[in-house]
C-alpha cells in the first residue's frame, strides 16, 4: 500500500515544518502591538443596588 510507505511524503512534512519553524514563528513573536496596556487600578467601584419597585 503506497500510503504506508513514509518516504515521500516524510521529508515534505519535516523540511516544511523547518521553514515555518525558521521563518514564520521568529516573525510572529517579534510582532509588537502598537497601544501597549495600560494598568488598571484595584480599587472596586462602589455600585448601588437596584431595587425593583414589585
């Protein structure tokens, strides 16, 4: 069964694993986004409870 046979289709898969490996992940952990956050305060807003007029 020639799908069983690992030899051509295995050194495709490793060397395009390579490629991405050496290419396209540098690139995406080297993005930086362009508003950096801001910290937000811990204090909790004091809010009022609704009371239902039933």
């Amino acid at each position: 069964m020639p799908q069983l046979d690992p030899s051509p289709w295995f050194v495709l898969l490793v060397f395009s694993w390579l490629i991405f490996t050496t290419i396209a992940i540098p690139k995406t952990l080297n993005y930086t986004f362009p508003n950096e956050p801001a910290p937000q305060s811990t204090q909790t807003d004091k809010t009022n409870h609704w009371t239902w007029s039933w």
